[in-house]
C-alpha cells in the first residue's frame, strides 16, 4: 500500500546539550487505502466491493494504527492496533470489530460492548532480512467474542509464513497460512485441528498514469484448502 508521509518537524529537531547532538525519533503519519473486488482475509471471503482506509501513526519502532473495510451492502470493520518493532522481531496487538455482522433481533453489533462484539489478538512476528526475505507471524486472540459454543476461550490462532521477491517490475509475494487448531472467530465451519486456510500469491505493479502519477495496482489467488474454493482479487492502492 502506497502511504502519503507527513514529517512532523518539531519532534525531528536536533537539540544540543553539553555539547553532544541528541536526534529526537521522527515521528510519521502516514495515510492511505485500498479498493478492492473482493475483501478476503487469512483466505476467508469477508465481503464484495470494499474500501479500505488506514491511518497510521509511528514514533521509531512503535506503531499505533485505525484500519477499516465497508462494503456497498452493509458490512463494516474498524479495527484498532499498537505495535512495536526492532531488529526484524515485531509484537503487536489488534483489536477487530466487525460492526456489519447483523445480532439476532436484526440490529448491528454495538461497538462498545467489547466482550460481545471485539476481538483482541496478539501477533508475533519475524523477517529474517534482505539476503532471505522470508517472514514468519503467528496471531492468537485472547480476549473479546473469541469463545467456543461452550462459553470456555476459543484462543482462535494464525500461522503463515510470507516471501516477497520480483520479477522484472512486478513485486511478488508467496503465502502459506494455517489455523493450528479450531478457529471459530475467523474460520467457518467448526473444524478441528490443523488446518490450512490460505495459500496465495499477491502480484502487485505501479501503472503509470501521467508523467508524474502512477496507480499501485495488484492481483491477489487466495485459494482456501479447507473451505474448498478460491478468491481472485483485484485492488487499487492510494
């Protein structure tokens, strides 16, 4: 996704103190979306037509962020998340609302009934650098709607592992992704066990527009093993 950077200069300034210049974290605000043909998430179809605007804000290594999704029909996501990362390990936490998944008596799930309507998921990550691209996460939800039919903690959980490299001018990246276990916050069904839920590849190229603009442009095979199909995707990033 292409980001519009705002440099904020009064935390970039460099100050003097007892003769040693101190440079201060720059602090970045970055800004964007995506409109998409099809939104599928970990290989799970979520909805048609969507735009997807973030907003995003960054001091060093931590990361505070506002992702959302809305369709044409009435589905709707805001999700929240804060993150840290150095050395290539990344931490981070994510708070998801699905505020178009309708309740029993028709109505919208309320946002600020957080046991009832949120999921609270924390992810671990590592890129293992330039020489080996290869990146590895794993995401549990641990607090939230996360719960099995029995009331007891789902601890829904993700795995995948990700390999960006290029051929000629298009960026490439290959996915593999899995729930290890039951997964009923994201994944239908109410299968147990290890289950592999994603295996895409993401082709992404800038079109060129003007002199002086170009559209970041992608094309996203997300095949679904365990639920038996396949999404093609395309999107325009800004």
């Amino acid at each position: 996704m292409k980001k519009v950077l705002l440099l904020l200069p009064a935390v970039s300034v460099m100050e003097l103190t007892s003769g040693v210049i101190h440079a201060q974290p720059q602090t970045e605000i970055s800004i964007g979306g995506d409109l998409v043909s099809t939104y599928v998430w970990r290989g799970v179809y979520q909805s048609g037509f969507s735009l997807q605007p973030e907003i995003g804000l960054s001091v060093g290594g931590f990361t505070v962020g506002v992702w959302g999704s809305t369709d044409l029909d009435n589905f709707k996501e805001v999700d929240l998340s804060v993150g840290y990362s150095v050395r290539g390990f990344s931490v981070g936490v994510t708070d998801y609302w699905w505020g178009g998944q309708r309740l029993g008596d028709g109505r919208f799930a309320p946002y600020f009934k957080y046991g009832d309507t949120h999921y609270f998921e924390g992810t671990l990550a590592y890129e293992f650098g330039e020489k080996f691209p290869l990146g590895i996460s794993w995401s549990t939800m641990f607090a939230g709607a996360d719960k099995k039919e029995n009331g007891d903690r789902a601890w829904s959980s993700y795995v995948e592992l990700a390999y960006p490299f290029s051929v000629g001018s298009v960026e490439l990246t290959a996915a593999a992704g899995a729930a290890p276990w039951a997964a009923p916050a994201w994944l239908p069904g109410g299968y147990d066990g290890f289950q592999i839920s994603n295996v895409s590849l993401k082709a992404s190229r800038a079109i060129p527009v003007s002199e002086k603009y170009e559209i970041p442009l992608f094309v996203q095979l997300a095949v679904n093993p365990q639920l038996n199909y396949m999404n093609l995707v395309i999107g325009l990033s800004f």
